[in-house]
C-alpha cells in the first residue's frame, strides 16, 4: 500500500491484529492482508483519538492487539474553518553520490499537501455541516545504478573481455563417439545476419550505457526516472439534533490516490523498465460511509444504532501496460490479451533484469458492510 500502512505493534501481536475504529465504524483495510486502514482521516479533520491496549468495551474484544479510535470533527453554530499547504522541493537537498560522479545533476523534487476544513451551521442550534479536503502531489526521481549490454555486446561481438568462446549451433556433427562437435564463430563474433529479429527488438529495449570506463560490463548505467503521485481525498459529515432525546449524523469519505513507481531502467526506450524498484502504476480508492443514530430513553438508558460501509479497491499494471512500441515485438507463443498487455521478464547473466515485475496486473476489490446495536444502563449514583 504506497500511502503507507498506518500500522504499528501492541501488546507484542502481529500488527494485523489491531482494530481501526473511525466513527464507530470499521476502518480496517483487510485487502492486503497487512493491517492498516481504508481511510487516513486528514489531521485537521480528527476531533479526537484514543488508542486501547487492554479492557476493552464488549464490542471491541477481538482485537488482540490495539484499538485504535478516531472521531471526526462536527459542525457548530459558527462557521470557521482552516486552509493548509506543506512545500517541500530539491532546493535544499544534495546530489547523490552517483549523480555528482556521473556529472548529472540534482534532480527535481516537490512535494506538495495542501487543503481545507469547513464547518457551520445549516439550520441553527439543530443541523450542522462540516466538510474538508486534502490533495497530496508528489513529483520526484530515483536514483538507480545498473548494469546493460554495450555497443559492441549489442552488434554481438564478444571480444576483449571476459567471455568464453561463442559456438555456431549451425555447424553441430557428430563426433562419433556419442557427443557433438561444434566450431566457434570466427573472432568470437556473431554475424548480424544470424541473429534474431525478435531479440534484436528485445534487446532495443536496454538503454545505452552512459557511465563508467569506455567498455565497462557492469554498473555502466545510471538513471533518476520520474516518481509521481496523485492523491485527493474529502470528508462530509452531517449532524442533526430531532429533539432532546434524537440525535444523528451521517460521514461520507472518498479517497483516490494514483501512484507510478518507476525501476531501475525505466527510460524512453525501455517503458516496461527492469531491475529494483516496485516498477508499477499503482491506483488505490478507498470509500467509507458511516451513520450513528442515539436514542436516550433516560438519563440512565440510552440505545445506539450504527451503520458502516466501506470500499476498497486497487488497480496495480506493470509499467508500459499498453504501450504501442510492444506490439513489434512479437514473440512466439507469447500470451497476449486486454490485461497483460506487456513483454515477459527476462534474466541474462552480468545485466540487471529486463522487463516487469512479476506479481501485476493486480485487480482486487474488498467491500465490508457493518451494523450494530448498542444499549447502556448506568447503575449507580
């Protein structure tokens, strides 16, 4: 979950075994099977928190861990608000040690979070609003170090290095004794006639080196592709008093964030990229929707009533998904259709891995629905 798993340990349990609570609802994100929440209340819009290690109400007991508590802000009889912006950029920050050795420069950072709150009364002493938003951006690049074919590797000469001797499939004999003979290509280079189409598409891919010593095999790539994301988030809550004995509200939150997490040779040439790095479009929504209706039969007996619903999808492609520049590559036998619409992954000895990361496309969708029924009796002075 790129917006961060909110979680923590308590009371020594896995961090799956917290319980996330806002408005006296479920919040708990149980899509990727490692704790955290469906929505992360904006700051400005949390009227209270508490966090429960122990002793718990009835309702909460099955968290092993922590019961983690959030209440949002209501609106009141006068109307106030907030508006925030948090700047961060490269201005500040130094080069990486690669960078400065390869002569590139810094590269572009900004991050930027910024939104309001808003609260006021509808109709005065009875019903209240209060709203927010929050937009993050961010617009930054990793920093990666590779290893990719030479010019020469690239034209299939394999001379002056460490490469053992390059064998003609061609010119396979017997050698009477059961094995087979084969002669070398002569100087250890593979005629451009001989080699393959496809994998000359393949290996178009592979980015040109543009650091280290003249010829280097290893670690002769550097590159800072782009990082960015895109979040935008809201928060709308109604609160209605009937009477002295009837209250109710009702919380509807949204929230979309857009991620694309490069890799290590993500570049013009290469959109599938390859090596470290997550190296996927990441789109996550989040949907949460609470009410809560108090009903008090007495000073001493009151019932509560909730109701929550909460949505939580995410989208993960691998980089180039779609991309026009695949559709020359056509690779026998390939599997190809409107999901996977990208090259396989390919690992060749000495060069960082070509292609994308394994575990996308990702299409998954987690819908929990909530109800409860809660009376209190007090005894007692």
């Amino acid at each position: 979950n790129f917006r961060g798993r909110f979680v923590f340990s308590a009371n020594g349990q896995r961090v799956t075994t917290n319980n996330f609570i806002l408005d006296g609802v479920d919040n708990n994100a149980a899509l990727f099977n490692a704790g955290g929440v469906v929505i992360a209340p904006i700051v400005d819009s949390i009227e209270e928190f508490k966090v429960s290690i122990s002793n718990f109400s009835p309702e909460f007991g099955r968290a092993a861990g922590a019961v983690m508590s959030v209440q949002t802000k209501a609106g009141s009889n006068r109307l106030h608000g907030t508006l925030f912006e948090f700047l961060r950029n490269n201005v500040l920050d130094s080069n990486t040690f690669f960078n400065n050795t390869a002569g590139q420069p810094n590269p572009p950072f900004h991050q930027n979070q910024f939104g309001f709150t808003v609260g006021g009364p509808i109709v005065k002493n009875r019903t209240f609003f209060f709203g927010d938003y929050q937009g993050f951006r961010i617009a930054d690049t990793y920093n990666f170090v590779s290893s990719v074919p030479t010019l020469q590797e690239r034209q299939g000469t394999f001379t002056g290095g460490p490469y053992g001797t390059i064998y003609d499939p061609a010119t396979t004999v017997s050698n009477g004794s059961g094995g087979l003979t084969l002669q070398p290509f002569a100087g250890n280079a593979i005629p451009s006639q001989r080699l393959d189409p496809v994998a000359l598409k393949i290996l178009s891919l592979y980015p040109l080196p543009n650091t280290g010593a003249a010829g280097a095999l290893a670690s002769n790539f550097i590159n800072n592709p782009d990082l960015s994301r895109n979040d935008n988030q809201f928060d709308i809550r109604i609160d209605h008093r009937i009477n002295d004995s009837n209250n109710f509200f009702g919380r509807y939150s949204l929230e979309n964030s857009k991620q694309l997490f490069p890799n290590a040779l993500l570049s013009p040439t290469d959109p599938v990229g390859g090596g470290s790095g997550k190296g996927n479009t990441g789109i996550l929504h989040g949907q949460s929707l609470a009410l809560n209706y108090i009903h008090t039969f007495s000073p001493r007996f009151l019932s509560e009533t909730r109701g929550g619903f909460t949505r939580t999808l995410y989208n993960g492609l691998p980089l180039g998904n779609g991309n026009p520049l695949l559709n020359s590559i056509n690779i026998p036998n390939q599997r190809y259709n409107n999901t996977i619409q990208t090259v396989p992954t390919f690992s060749v000895s000495s060069l960082t891995n070509l292609g994308p990361q394994s575990n996308v496309p990702n299409f998954s969708v987690a819908n929990n629905f909530q109800g409860s029924q809660n009376f209190s009796y007090s005894i007692g002075s």
